[in-house]
C-alpha cells in the first residue's frame, strides 16, 4: 500500500490487477483506515477511470458470494444514485413491467444513498425479505420472472469500507461501484447514470467485460430516463440522444415524478404505477425505462414495439401480478 500511494503522489496511474489486490487486502483486514482513507482520496484526486474501477469489482467479486442464475439470461436495471433528484423508485417499478413482460429479472439494490427510498426500502416496505440462499433466488425468478440481490448480502468487502466511507463524508470510487458488481454477473444490463462524464466512464468501463450494456442519461442531471429532457442512450455499438417527444410522450415536470418526503411517500406512487393508477408522467417514466431495457435484449425491435410491449405489461396488470407473486415467495 505504501508504495501504491507513493507512486500515486507521483502522479502515475494504477493497473486493474494491483487495485484487485488491494481489495483483496482490505478485507483481510491488511491495512490502517488512515491508509485506506489516503488511498481513496488519492485516486478521487487523480481521477476515477476504468482500471480503478474494474479492479475493486474483481477484488469485491472474487471475495464476496457468487450467485449462479444460468442458463437464464437476466436483466439488472439500476441507477447509480447520487442524482439528488428524489424519484420514487422507477427502475425498481421498471423492473416489474419488464417482468410482467416475460423477461427474467436480476435485480442488484440497497438502501438509499441520496433519496428517500432506495430499492431494498420500497420492497421492504411491503413485507419482502431479502434472500441469500441460491435455491430461493432461483424460484423467485423462475416462478415470478424477478429475483432480488440485496447487496449487503453479497460484496462481502464493502463492509470493511463503509466506516471510513462514512468518515471521509464525500463521495468515493465505492460510490460507483454498486452496478458493478451484481453477484450473478447479468446478461444484460440497463444503467442509469447522473452525467456524461459517467456515461464515459461506465462506458469505458463495461466495455472491458462481458456484459451487454445500456447507458442512459437524461442531459438534465437524472440517473435514468426522466422524461424532463432530452436523453442519452449509450451501448457497446452505438450512442444517440433522443427527446421525448420522439417517442410520442409528452415533456414530464420536475415535480410530477418527485418521490415525495418519505419512503412511504415513494412507495405509495410505485404501487399507484402497478397498479395502473398513477398519474400519466408516473406511468409514463416507468415505460420509457422499461422499454428501453427490452431494447437492449431484443434489439431488432423497434423503440416503438418496446413502449407498446411495457406499456401492456402495466395496463394489463401482469406487472402487478408478478409484483405480488414476488413479495408472496419473499415474504
């Protein structure tokens, strides 16, 4: 370690395999939290870039609990937080409309970071609890189309971590690794991130791994596609901005997908959405998200043809009806 922060005053850059072992070695309790700490400064001051962050998703996966979903070839649909935007839980809510849809879920979540219902909350509010036995996973998603990862669960090396997280008060590398590290290694995923600056770095990032990946950004500042402005779709192949209007939906205010003051606030306007009763801009969020991730699994179809699948999966109800087949099993 001393020599890593040595060379990083120096201004040189750190290797993916050299950041592995680290984390390796944190969670074998090899290191001072004063020395973490530096660390952790050191490269936020340097600059967060693909290396850094593949090597604390290989240490935190190689020392944390693998989850085995195969042959299914799931979804992760996630958000990286730290909008400071408070939505209620719209990926959470996406997930269930592409369930209803008859795609196969992997949901990686926690508690909130920056609003007031993060996605282990608004589940847990309604009776879940959260499984780490392989078997159980695997029914729900068989049986319901959706499984859910709660992270403390399974990143055994974060723990060790969140003290000096905690003490440094300021966002860190470990702030960006959460879609990183889903301990069944999805198929696909669909990641929601707050800047462009992110959108280049995940983007750089995921493309070192086997993953087939969406990037979406609304350009307004939202780690999803909000509705409240034009947006940025970014895949292994291709990257395009869109508006809205392109898709036929009208332009959402701030304030009409605002999660509310508590998470009993959140939670009452994701059950509204299942339950096809929310408002037209709750919907509304909820589909244009869900559609875009059965985009990136079926990308010979149309944009069109993925609204007009999510939106039957609401309307329907079968989104509600994987929702309570979900909480029934995890209950």
């Amino acid at each position: 370690m001393k020599s890593l922060l040595s060379r990083l005053i120096a201004g040189e850059y750190t290797k993916r395999e050299e950041i592995k072992q680290v984390m390796i070695g944190i969670t074998e309790e090899k290191y001072p939290a004063a020395q973490i700490a530096a660390l952790l400064m050191a490269l936020q001051i340097k600059g967060i870039t693909p290396d850094v962050l593949l090597g604390f998703r290989d240490g935190l996966l190689q020392t944390g609990v693998p989850v085995n979903l195969e042959p299914y070839k799931v979804i992760d649909i996630v958000g990286t937080g730290g909008d400071c935007k408070n939505t209620f839980n719209i990926s959470t809510c996406a997930c269930f409309v592409v369930a209803g849809a008859g795609y196969k879920v992997a949901k990686h979540g926690n508690y909130a970071a920056s609003s007031v219902s993060g996605a282990s909350s608004v589940l847990e509010n309604h009776g879940v609890k959260f499984q780490k036995e392989e078997a159980k996973l695997r029914q729900s998603l068989e049986e319901c189309n959706f499984t859910y990862l709660h992270a403390p669960f399974f990143a055994y090396g974060m723990k060790f971590v969140g003290p000096i997280r905690k003490a440094l008060a300021i966002p860190t590398c470990f702030n960006l690794l959460g879609p990183l590290v889903n301990p069944c290694r999805p198929t696909y995923q669909l990641l929601g991130v707050a800047t462009l600056g992110q959108v280049r770095l995940y983007h750089n990032t995921l493309s070192q791994i086997d993953v087939k990946y969406g990037i979406v950004n609304s350009i307004d500042g939202y780690d999803e596609i909000s509705g409240t402005s034009d947006f940025k779709f970014q895949t292994r192949e291709r990257e395009l901005v869109r508006a809205p209007e392109d898709l036929g939906f009208a332009r959402i205010h701030p304030e009409e997908i605002y999660g509310g003051s508590t998470a009993l606030e959140a939670m009452k306007i994701f059950d509204d959405v299942l339950n096809n009763r929310g408002t037209d801009s709750q919907k509304n969020v909820v589909i244009i998200n869900a559609a875009y991730a059965i985009k990136l699994m079926e990308p010979e179809h149309d944009i069109n043809e993925c609204i007009a699948i999510a939106r039957e999966s609401v309307e329907s109800g079968k989104a509600l009806a994987a929702f309570n087949k979900f909480v029934k099993l995890n209950s």
